[in-house]
C-alpha cells in the first residue's frame, strides 16, 4: 500500500492507496488460475520485459536548465511491437508505469491486435509549463527514448495530458535523427497525430465513442434504451467529451461531471456542447458552469444516476464510496479506476462493470488503424475509420460478454481470461529462445 497526497479543490488530502500494481497483479492472478495459465508462462508475463528511466535537462523560457524525470516501462511483446501512452502527470512513477503497461498488454490481446503492451511519460505538472517550455521537454523527452522506441519496436501515443500536438513533436523529433531517406518511413513511431500530419481522421474520438459503444452494447444486451438515460462523467478532457457527446446524440442525459477543478451537476440535464465551450474559455475548467450547480466532491459519486463513466484517473472507485454509487453499470473510460476492494463491493451490489480493457479499447483500435494507414502509405475516411471501430468493438464486447456468460463470471475477469489465453497461444507455438 503507498500513501497519495491528492490536491482536490485546492486542499490538500492524504490517504492511503492501494496501488495499481497490487490491483492489475489481483485481476490478473484471479484469471490466470482461473483458465489454469501454464506456470512458465504465468512467470514470463508477471514481469515487465523493460523499464527505462531517464533524466533529462531542458533550458527554461527564464534561462534556467531543469531536470525532468521520464519513464518508459515495455511489458511484453509476444504479439507484436510494444504500444502504449505516454503521460505528463506528477502521479508518473515506475510503478504506475508498470501496471498501465500491463493492462497495455491485455488490453491490446482482447482487441485482437498484433500489439504488446507498453506505458510511460514524465512526472510533471503540464500546467506550469509555456506551450514552447512543454515542446523543448517533449522532444527532449523524445531523443532520450529514442533507441528505445520505434515504429516496429514500441510505438507511443497520448495519454493524460498529451494530445495530437504533443505527438507532432515526438514525431517530427524521432525522425529527424534517421537518416534523410528513412525518415517518412519513420511517421508511424506515433499514433494520436494531428490529420495534416499522418494522423487518422477520427482517433481524436476514437476512445470516447468506444465507451459509448460499449455502453450501447450493454444496453441493446439487455433489451434497454439509452434515451433519458442519466449518465455521470467523472474528467472532460477528450474521452470523457466524445463519450459524453455520442451518448448525448442517442438520448441520454448528462446530470453530473467532476474535474481536477470542481464538481458540477443539473439533474435536468447539462447540454453537453455548451460544456466543452465553456471549457475551452475557462481554462479547461467545469467549474463555475452557468447552466448548473456546484456539487460537492465527495458526494460525486453518489449523484442518482443510470450510468457512471470515471474517464479521469486510476483508483477512484474505492472501498470508501463503492456502496454509494447509484448506477446500473459503470463504464470505464480510465484505466484502472475502480480498485478490487470498490470492484467487489459494486458486483456484490448487481452492478455491471465494463472494463477499462474492453471499454477505453477504441483508443488503441484507432492507433492500430493510424498506423496502418502510415505504414501503406493510404488516407481513410471518417466514415470507413468509424465503421471499422465499431465493427471491432462489436467483436471484442460479444467476445466477453459470451465468455462472461458462459463461465458465469463477471466481464473483467472474462476479459483478462480472452486476453491471456491468446498470448498464452503465441508462447506454446512459439516456444521460449534458446
């Protein structure tokens, strides 16, 4: 157990947490013994394949040289070149990195993808930063990674904080250092990139309409309508947006949103592109949203609803307020918000958990896609990117959901159980060098 200091509404809390490496090596363990996993196996993919950490000088606007400290953790790649994120958040560390990667690993497997699992970023507080201080530290960041990533080896793309910009950078700075001829060979070192710069059209949604998706699928399953529908987003950046958007066009309502500012709520319902105006003129903010009310934070999750979307960061579903949540379903737009004490309490309660592994999935089916398109050289629509994505969330969710009912267990462990099972099958075909 670590201890976390949170900044929530300008004050200060501390309280102990169960780390995400406890939570991701629970889950995996619990399927693991469930499909019966070879032991030699179990021990391969109970570890990381490698873990980078560097620490890197950047000259500051003012003239003064800081050091910045970055992580790349590469879990395995059995399946194929390392894919993951990167993030700029002061939570970053070696053991955040570690257990997104793996969840990376599985994630990418249930997908069906030719993709391992690989995470990473820079403990930093982007807000702190000018626009041009965050584009010497990325590229900087870039040139210390740049051995160690690659468009055939580990492909990064945004996370938390880093977005279709911060890609350009890396990109333009990872191909610089090839040699002039191979440089265009090099624009899919990265997905999430801008569209005039070898970006998919569509994967600046891609992760919200999979949530969306899901939920969809879990509905239809259950013979349900989203229409009226009231839903929760915990984080409004771009998957809880495009998430809260799509839902919004097939008629559900947005009652309550919680950022890293504030909490707001309307049970009448908050129009969901009046938000993300307001947003962009507010500094990114919720808080002090006209057409609403301020709600207290601790009481977020307690906001009477039919939906709960957590698309901010891990460990927000505890223990300490699993019993209060009021939701149907909760669909898991982070990775690894609920923790296996808050997981058990929810699923004792009937309630239904997409998760993180299937449900955020569309983000890396879009960088799939993305890197394709670079690798051959073509241009997709929007329109072919949006019925691919669906077709392949499709896919995955009956997967599960068959799984789940057949076993008679619940999604994430039937999830955990797909994914393990098809690199279990590359390791015995494959055998182990020498």
């Amino acid at each position: 157990m670590a201890t976390i200091t949170a900044k929530i509404n300008g004050k200060k809390k501390s309280a102990p947490v169960r780390g995400m490496m406890d939570n991701v090596m629970e889950q995996f363990n619990s399927a693991a013994d469930h499909i019966e996993l070879h032991p030699n196996i179990k021990k391969i993919l109970s570890i990381t394949n490698n873990e980078l950490i560097v620490h890197f000088p950047v000259k500051m606007d003012n003239g003064e040289v800081e050091i910045f400290t970055g992580y790349r953790v590469q879990h395995n790649n059995a399946l194929g070149p390392y894919k993951g994120g990167l993030r700029y958040h002061p939570t970053v560390d070696i053991d955040a990195a570690r257990a997104l990667a793996m969840w990376m690993t599985w994630k990418t497997s249930l997908a069906g993808l030719p993709y391992g699992g690989a995470k990473g970023g820079i403990k930093i507080d982007p807000s702190l930063y000018s626009q041009g201080e965050l584009e010497r530290i990325t590229r900087r960041f870039t040139f210390a990674l740049a051995d160690n990533i690659g468009p055939e080896h580990d492909i990064p793309a945004p996370d938390v904080n880093t977005n279709s910009q911060t890609m350009a950078w890396m990109a333009d700075t990872y191909m610089s250092t090839r040699p002039p001829a191979e440089r265009t060979a090099n624009q899919h070192v990265v997905t999430g990139k801008p569209d005039g710069s070898g970006g998919l059209e569509g994967r600046d949604r891609a992760t919200g309409y999979g949530v969306f998706l899901t939920i969809k699928f879990w509905a239809e399953r259950n013979k349900q309508s989203l229409v009226g529908k009231r839903f929760i987003v915990q984080g409004f950046g771009n998957v809880g947006y495009w998430a809260s958007y799509f839902l919004e066009k097939e008629g559900a309502k947005l009652v309550a949103v919680q950022d890293a500012f504030g909490s707001i709520r309307n049970a009448s319902g908050i129009k969901v592109e009046d938000l993300f105006n307001y947003t962009k003129a507010n500094n990114g903010s919720v808080k002090g949203f006209p057409e609403s009310f301020d709600l207290d934070h601790e009481k977020f999750f307690t906001t009477e609803c039919d939906i709960c979307i957590p698309a901010a960061l891990g460990n927000q579903i505890t223990k300490e307020n699993a019993s209060k949540i009021k939701a149907e379903v909760i669909a898991e737009g982070a990775n690894g918000p609920t923790n296996v004490e808050g997981e058990k309490i929810l699923l004792d309660r009937g309630i239904t958990i997409i998760p993180d592994i299937l449900c955020n999935s569309g983000g890396v089916i879009g960088s799939y896609f993305e890197w394709l398109q670079n690798r051959n050289g073509e241009l997709w629509q929007l329109d072919e990117v949006m019925v691919k994505l669906e077709k392949k969330m499709k896919e995955s969710f009956d997967k599960v959901y068959a799984y789940s009912e057949s076993e008679a267990m619940d999604f994430r462990t039937a999830a955990y159980c797909i994914a393990i099972k098809r690199i279990e099958k590359a390791y015995i075909q494959r055998g182990i060098f020498p």
